[in-house]
C-alpha cells in the first residue's frame, strides 16, 4: 500500500477491512480538518482531496472511501462551541474579487468532479451542516448517512449565484425537479429527518451510532469483488447519463462481459459450494 498525500487540512486513516478479498483492504476515512471554519472548503482542501482522490483511484488496497468533518475543538473558557458541520461550504473569502476568468479554472478543475469520478465507492459520514460545496461534496458520494442535528442546503442563492459544484444537476437527479428548484431557489435549510424522508440521504443514524454504521456499510463494500464493485457503480452511473434503452443495453454488455472475469466464476463456485468466495479482483 502507498503512502497518501500529508496534510493538516485532510487527515487520512486507514481503517483494514479483516474480511476484504483480496485480503489486505482498507476503508479509508478522509476527515477535513478545519473545524474552527466550520471546515470550509478552501484552495488548501481542495488540492488535498484531490490529491486524495488520485492516490486513492491508483492503491489497489483501498476499497472503500468515507469522507467526513472534523468535530468542532474545545472553545476557550466563556466562549461558546462551534457547532458541528460536514463542510459548511466553500469559503467565501476565496470569491471576493475574483472574475468570470479567474474563476472558471478553479470550477473547470475542481474537487466535486475528482470525488464523483472515483471508480471505488465513496460514503459522506454527515453530522452537521452540509452547505453550499458541502452539499455538493456529499452529493458526489455514492452513499450519504446523516444525524438528525445535520442541516442540508444551497444558499448560494443569497450571495447572487447559484451552486457550481455539481448542486443543480444532482439534486434534480437525486429528488426530482421540483423538490431541487425549491432547494435551489429559497436557499433554505432542511434537516437530518427531512433530508432522510425525500431521499436526499440513505440511512438517518443517531450521533453516537454514526460512524458504527458508516463503517458496518463501509466493510461490508469492501467485502466484494473490487472489479465487480466497478463495473456496478458504472452500470448504475449511465442511468444518469443515457436514455433508457441505452442504458439497458450498457447494463446488458456488461453484465454479459463478466462472464469472462475470474471474480465471476469464483462467485458462482462459492454460492454453489456454500463458501465464501475468494476474490482475486479481475
């Protein structure tokens, strides 16, 4: 296994999967670190969770990637505690002054695409505010779990623009036209219960239980074939991209295409056998 990218704004911990297959897998558990910001995106996180995101798609050992917040730090005597977030946003100071040109490359290159484009699957552990490029950071995971105390939301609307990670594309996708619009256009926040009964988040979990079950999940992922794993977050992918019967014939060639994989007849001998199967991941 390589050795990822240091950095103080995104601490990475690899957490090994016992029951990975082929063995010697992890879950990583990438926690940005700027918690006195409520930790907002900034240029720093940025290049950290790409960085992340690259040494990641290329170690064979890491099946699995959770992405969450740091927790907020002790506050000085007589000082109030930050409350807790995911990513409360990007952080706005990097707008200020910057044009159309200057701000096109940042967005052209940026961190939502490199999460959404990981070929392993990616869980947003949420306890907290997930705003604005927070949102869309958790909307470019393949899985969200999330507390009753977490607050989902775009307000970009309120600093006269409009989500540029991704939000407006995967919202519609995720909860339909309408319930997107409003998000969109009210700028408003919605909590962890309401966030759980539209579908914006897959499981609701309390604090204390919150990272039990986003690992549970996580190893549970990482006990399947690694190149299978692949092939079915594609297959699920061209939904978004493709008209149906297109993608019903994309579903098809690949499901047909592993049948010449080792990992597919190692599945089917194991399921006949009563074993566990042994991946090789090809």
């Amino acid at each position: 296994m390589s050795d990822p990218v240091e950095s103080n704004v995104l601490l990475i911990e690899n957490v090994p999967s016992q029951a990975s297959s082929p063995s010697g897998g992890v879950v990583s558990v990438w926690t940005i670190n700027r918690p006195d910001k409520l930790n907002a995106l900034n240029s720093e996180v940025n290049s950290a969770l790409k960085s992340a995101c690259a040494w990641a798609e290329a170690d064979d050992s890491v099946r699995v990637i959770v992405i969450t917040g740091a927790v907020p730090n002790e506050p000085p005597e007589g000082k109030r505690a930050k409350p807790n977030s995911f990513v409360a946003g990007a952080d706005i100071s990097e707008f200020e002054g910057k044009s159309s040109t200057e701000i096109r490359p940042i967005f052209e290159d940026n961190v939502w695409e490199y999460v959404w484009n990981l070929s392993k699957p990616t869980i947003a552990m949420i306890d907290g505010f997930a705003l604005g490029g927070g949102s869309e950071i958790a909307l470019s995971c393949d899985l969200r779990l999330a507390t009753p105390r977490s607050k989902f939301g775009t307000p970009e609307i309120n600093l006269g623009l409009i989500p540029g990670g991704g939000g407006t594309q995967r919202l519609c996708r995720l909860l339909g036209y309408g319930r997107a619009m409003e998000m969109v256009l009210s700028g408003e926040m919605i909590g962890g219960e309401e966030a759980n009964r539209i579908g914006l988040i897959n499981h609701l979990v309390d604090e204390d239980s919150l990272r039990e079950k986003t690992m549970e999940i996580a190893q549970n992922l990482a006990t399947k074939s690694p190149h299978t794993i692949r092939i079915a977050k594609a297959a699920v992918r061209t939904a978004l991209e493709q008209p149906f019967s297109a993608g019903i014939q994309s579903e098809r060639d690949l499901f047909c295409e592993l049948f010449d994989t080792e990992d597919m007849a190692i599945g089917v001998k194991a399921f006949l056998n009563r074993e566990t199967a042994e991946w090789t991941g090809a």
